[in-house]
C-alpha cells in the first residue's frame, strides 16, 4: 500500500538566537523502508533468528535472545508472520537459542534477569546477583496465550504469570542458554550445559523426571521412532558428532561422518530419518545423512554459499551461515540464515525437496538492517549499501518494494580481520574516490571510521578491508589479539599496503602515541577527505592523498590541519562539509542550548561559507537553534541527534518522541540550507507505524538523485530496517505571474 504525508501550506521563517518551535507543516512524501519484507505497524521480520521448530503442516516457531521491537518468538507460515508471543523482551525477559513444539504447547528456551537488582520480586525474577535460565511455555494453537507451569515464575511487569521454569540459577556474568529442546507429547528434553546434562521433564506436568550426564551440549531432535538425537558441539580440538540415545541416556551406535572442514551448527530429522545437518564451514551447505549414518549422500546448497559464483551475490540456495533447519511432513526444507555479524540479520527461507522441481524456492522473508543506515552511490542512484547489503533499487515500484537483495559485502574466510567482524559497526557512507567506489563504515558511537574498496573482478559483492582509523588502541576485543599489530598506544591509521585485507605490522601510522581528543563527529566528503569534529579542541581536517597501488585510499597525519574550536560552541558533535562550495556545517551544543541526553547532537548548527579558503576564519553566515523539548531526558529525549545536507536542503532527525509537543519516533526536519529557514517536517506513515530511537550518531543520509527526487534514508532498529522518505520539491508558477517555489 503507498504511504503518503499530508501536505500544508507554509511561509518561510529565518531562525532567531532562541530554539524554533515544533510547529512546522508536515511535507508530503512517499514513506518506504528497505531491509525488511513487512513495514512494521501490523508486523515485520524479527532482526535475528537463533533456534526453529517446524510442525508437520509447516507452522514454524522462532527463537532469538534480543530482538529490539519484542518480536524473539515468532510464528510464520506459507511465507507470512502469523504472530509473535510477545512478553519475552524487557522486564528482565529475554528470549533464547532452543525452541520446541508438540502437539498442544510450545517450549521457548529463555532468560530472566533483574535489571542489575531493580526488579525484586521473588514469584518473577532472580535475587540479585543471580539469573535464570529456563523454559518458556505458551499455547501452540496461540503463542500469545499462556501455558501456566507448575511453580512457575512471571506475573510483575511485562511478564506472563507463571509461565517461566528456571532450569539453571547462575551468576548474573554468567552465560549460556539452553542448548537444545525436544518435545513429545508427554516428554520434554532439555540440554542443560550449566549442569552438563540433558534433562527428562514431563511435557504436561512439568516435573523432573530424570537425566544424564552429558558434555558439549547443542541441539536436540526427536526422531520418527521417538529417539532423541543431539547435535554434540565441537570444542578445544575435539569434533563435532551427532549422537543417539536410549530413553535411559546410553548412547546408541552412530556413526556421520562430517567432511574435515564442515562446522556442524544445526540439525533437523525427515520423516524418513534422514538426518539434514547445517555447515558453517566454507562450504555453507546442507549435508544430508542416511539415519545410520556414514558420508553425506547428499548436499543441499551451492558449495561455497553465498561465496559461490559472484562472491556475496545473493540467490537462491547461497547460504550464508545458517543458524537453524527444520522439515515439515511434505518433505519441505526452512532454513534461517544470514551473515550479519552486527547484532542481528535474517533470511528465513523454504525449499521444496520434492520432484518435479527439487530444491525450489517456495517463499522468503527478510530482516536484514539491525542498528544500521543507507547510503547512495554518487555514481549510481540504483545502488545503496548499508554496512554489510548492498541494495538495488528500482524507484518505479511502490513503497517498501523498491530495494532488492543484490549482494553481502563480508567474506569472513577470505579476510577474517574484516573490522566488522569485531567492531559494532553502524551504518555506511558510499564515496567516488578517484573513480573508485569506497565503503565507510562507522560505529554506534562514532568511535572508529573503516575504510573498504571493491575489486569486482576477483571479489564480486565483497567490500575488501582497504584502511582504518582509530582514535585510540583498540580495546574492544583485546583479549582476541585483534587488531594484531597496533600501536600500544595512541591514535592510528591503518592502511592495506599489501592488498591482502589483513592488519600487517608494517601497515600502521601513528600519532605520536596520544589518543585523539573526544571527538564524535567523523565526516568523509564528496572527494574522500576526512573530517573529524572534536568536542572541544578544533576541527580536524586531513586531505586524501591519492590512492596507493592496491587501490587504497591514502590519508597522512603530516598532512592534516587542525581548526581552532569556533567561536560560541562549547561542544561541536556533528560536521558537514562540501568541497565544492568550500561550506561547511557544524552542529552542537552551547551554553544556553545543551543536550538533554549525552547521545544526541545538541540543538544548534552554524553554517560557515569560504572555510578553506579563509583558513577557518570564515564567520557564521547563520546560526539555528533547532527545536527540541527542553527537559526531556534519556534515551526518550526529544532533540536532534544530527543533521545531514543535500542540495539545498538541510534535514535533521529527532531521537525520541515528545506527547507535548505532538513529536514522535521518525521525525525529521528540514531547513532551507542557504538561510536555516524552516521547510517542514517528516513521520512516518500509518503502515510503518512507530520506530525506534535513534542510536547511530550518524542516523540519517540525505541524497538528492538525478530526477530531483530526494531519498532521506534514517534508522530503525525497532524493525528491523531502515526507513526511506521519498520527497519531491515541486517548483509552481504563482498566478502573479512571479516565480514561487512550494514544497512538498
């Protein structure tokens, strides 16, 4: 259905020293979104999908531990979400990795915690210091229903009464969800890695009825027979294996022989017995088994995965990192898989195995986008990559149909060190550089900024590690070794000199061996420099110098100028700047206009003409002090998050809603560029629906393409997506005969 924003008519106002007020039009544009298959208000594709159970009629029951709009236990079926059980995110609810089904309950594998000791209530949450692992058990014929469990907990807060068991009461640091669930009609099987046992639970009761012991504990699948199979995972150099079980825990005599590279993650049962086990080696197929076992008769998949053929291009049956499998009675194949190693991302996909068309795709859902922005090639409106997809687009369609999975850009065999491996990354920029597409990708707090070229030739889809910058050492994961090599201390850059995508010890530039001073706003103009806004202590330029051999962007330390802090800021957070103008834009905070929450940008822009030129010296052409509810505080704050320009406008998103001044999740502003005068404003449309809070400090990419047409692409990782506002400026002769411009 097409989304439309009510159009009205307004006079333009220049920008005084006091905040604007939130009375501005709201613009008519088309709402679109992208990364997902569903727009969000009557559903959407949950972000991640850890654990699938399939019923013999097709029903299939997911399972993730964090889905930001509540979504981890969902329901599809015939290519459509049915429902999510809801109550399984917040108030100390978690969702998990296991899922099981019989004929009259679902069992959810789950976590309880007590928000670091604030929820107290014993007949609901942990003591403090503590949490539980458990299980989860709701109505099959409705997940929202409760299934209330004998000494259950629940009940306070946006929890169901009763209908949470702890199996496991652990430290609070402690990790590790239950490994696996199986359940027949009167039993329920439980892999317990806290207590290194598989555990027999009656399916209707719930009483304790016996156990195991067992070690390295994963998925479990009842067989056709009743047998209970489990997937043993592999640890500290010993491998994989699927093993069987008597209904007294012996271990009946199996033997699968996995290939010396598959990485066994996930398994399923056909109703013939024949096992169907998922790699998560570099060969990202499907092996299928015979129930006694042996070598894989079979495979299901492109080898190699979504590295087959053009690496990172998607299609049919490349597979890339599945997580869960399961069949339904019709010999039907689902599988849930996706890359994204930045908290989130879903492909959740069914196969037929049957002839006439064997291995044919019946349906496909998407969650892609998970704390994550778009951005446009400049060299081609059809193309936008996020910090992992790349997107085309095809603008003649309807809203929410205009984007197609074209390609993933990380190949985690072939570069390992890829840094979005290892850094939460957030969001992308896209530049010509020399002629050369280039990737940059930032993080939820503007901490780092990556660098990656493409190499179509030899690696298709895949965006090569290229360079790096660090404001300081990088601690993330600094019991990994990652990045080997860096400095010890300090700020540095790192460059790919040799090509190979990997952080080599003779790659490194430092900075004199300081940390950068705090600094949020990172900026890559139109021709690759770089920029960086500091807090307080000027604004950082530092020319591209060309590109290397390999293809490298080069950027210097010696080369950089550094700014004097301007004048009537106490804290710079966003930049813009454009070279061909030689404008540039800073926004922030002063000492009469703060930030309500220390995320966002702070209300004030100051636009400055001639800036290289002048050397800095340039002053303010204008200066607007944005509106924002002042008082709001949180992460529900109502103020600007940043600002981005395109053309001749400025547009800048809120953060958070406010029911006071009639604000919510989604809005956006927008400014005339060459005098700060108010336009009108954005939000999203009624089959959207509510978003999220923005947490990417650089939330929003405006971009202007060839047919006038202007894409406003902003974060939301409520679900799983980012949102698109399509706008049109529209020029209209008045009947004065005068020239007039109305938006639109």
């Amino acid at each position: 259905m097409t989304s439309t924003i009510l159009c009205f008519a307004m006079s333009a106002v220049v920008s005084g020293n006091g905040p604007s007020s939130f009375d501005s039009p709201r613009l008519q544009a088309d709402c679109s979104w992208l990364g997902n298959s569903f727009p969000g208000a009557d559903g959407w594709i949950q972000q991640d999908i850890r654990a699938l159970t399939v019923t013999s009629d097709g029903t299939v029951f997911t399972n993730v531990e964090w889905e930001e709009g509540g979504g981890n236990v969902g329901e599809y079926r015939d290519g459509r979400l049915v429902r999510y059980a809801r109550h399984t995110h917040g108030w100390g609810a978690m969702g998990g990795e296991a899922i099981a089904a019989n004929a009259k309950y679902v069992y959810i594998g789950g976590m309880f915690h007590n928000e670091g000791g604030h929820l107290q209530d014993e007949s609901t949450w942990p003591p403090k210091g503590k949490k539980w692992f458990g299980i989860s058990r709701r109505q099959r014929q409705d997940i929202t229903q409760a299934a209330p469990l004998p000494n259950g907990k629940g009940g306070k807060g946006d929890t169901l009464a009763g209908c949470f068991l702890p199996v496991a009461e652990v430290p609070e640091k402690t990790s590790g969800h239950l490994a696996g669930l199986a359940a027949s009609d009167t039993r329920l099987y439980v892999a317990n890695p806290h207590d290194r046992r598989i555990e027999v639970w009656d399916a209707e009761t719930m009483k304790f009825i016996s156990h195991w012991a067992c070690d390295r504990l994963g998925p479990l699948q009842l067989d056709s027979s009743g047998a209970l199979w489990m997937l043993q995972r592999a640890e500290e150099g010993k491998p994989a294996r699927l093993m069987r079980f008597t209904v007294d825990g012996s271990i009946e005599p199996v033997s699968v022989a996995f290939p010396a590279d598959a990485r066994p993650v996930a398994f399923c049962i056909s109703p013939n017995g024949e096992l169907y086990v998922a790699d998560d080696g570099p060969a990202q197929q499907v092996l299928v088994f015979r129930a006694s076992g042996g070598v894989p008769i079979r495979t299901i998949g492109h080898r190699g995965g979504i590295y087959s053929g053009v690496p990172g291009a998607f299609g049919d049956l490349k597979f890339n990192r599945i997580t869960a499998l399961g069949l339904d009675a019709a010999g039907n194949l689902y599988v849930a898989h996706d890359g994204q190693s930045g908290g989130g991302g879903t492909v959740l996909e069914s196969y037929s195995l049957n002839e006439p068309d064997p291995e044919k795709l019946r349906w496909r859902l998407f969650g892609l986008t998970f704390v994550d922005m778009a951005d446009v090639d400049p060299a081609s409106d059809m193309d936008v990559f996020t910090k992992e997809e790349h997107f085309r687009m095809d603008y003649s369609k309807p809203p929410g149909a205009e984007w197609r999975y074209a390609g993933y850009t990380v190949h985690r065999f072939k570069y390992p060190q890829d840094p979005r491996l290892h850094i939460w990354s957030a969001g992308a920029w896209v530049r010509q550089i020399w002629g050369r597409r280039t990737l940059f990708v930032n993080d939820m707090n503007g901490q780092y900024l990556q660098i990656y070229r493409f190499q179509p030739k030899t690696d298709g889809e895949i965006a090569i590690p290229s360079g790096m910058f660090a404001k300081r050492s990088v601690k993330e994961r600094k019991s990994s070794g990652w990045p080997p090599h860096q400095p010890e201390r300090g700020e540095w850059i790192w460059r790919d000199a040799n090509g190979n995508g990997a952080f080599d010890a003779d790659e490194f530039a430092a900075n004199g061996g300081s940390d950068a001073p705090a600094s949020q706003g990172w900026w890559v103009d139109a021709v690759g420099n770089v920029w960086l806004a500091t807090q307080q202590q000027g604004i950082r330029f530092l020319p591209v110098q060309g590109l290397d051999g390999q293809g490298n962007p080069n950027w210097d330390f010696a080369k950089m100028r550094v700014f004097p802090h301007p004048e009537g800021f106490d804290e710079v957070k966003r930049l813009r700047y454009d070279p061909v103008s030689d404008v540039l834009y800073l926004g922030g905070t002063t000492a009469d206009h703060k930030n309500q929450h220390w995320k966002p940008m702070g209300p004030v822009i100051a636009r400055y003409d001639r800036w290289l030129e002048t050397d800095g010296r340039s002053p303010r052409r204008w200066t607007l002090v944005a509106p924002y509810a002042q008082g709001s505080s949180g992460h529900t704050s109502c103020e600007p998050m940043g600002f981005d320009v395109a053309d001749d406008y400025l547009f800048m998103p809120y953060t958070g809603a406010s029911r006071e001044d009639k604000v919510t999740t989604g809005r956006v502003e927008v400014f005339r560029a060459d005098d700060a005068s108010p336009v009108g404003h954005f939000e999203p449309s009624a089959d959207i629906g509510e978003i999220g809070l923005q947490d990417i400090r650089e939330c929003l990419r405006a971009h202007r393409r060839v047919d006038g047409e202007y894409s406003i692409f902003l974060e939301d990782d409520y679900k799983a997506k980012v949102l698109m506002y399509r706008w049109q400026e529209v020029r209209r002769s008045s009947t004065m005969g005068s020239s007039t411009k109305e938006t639109r």
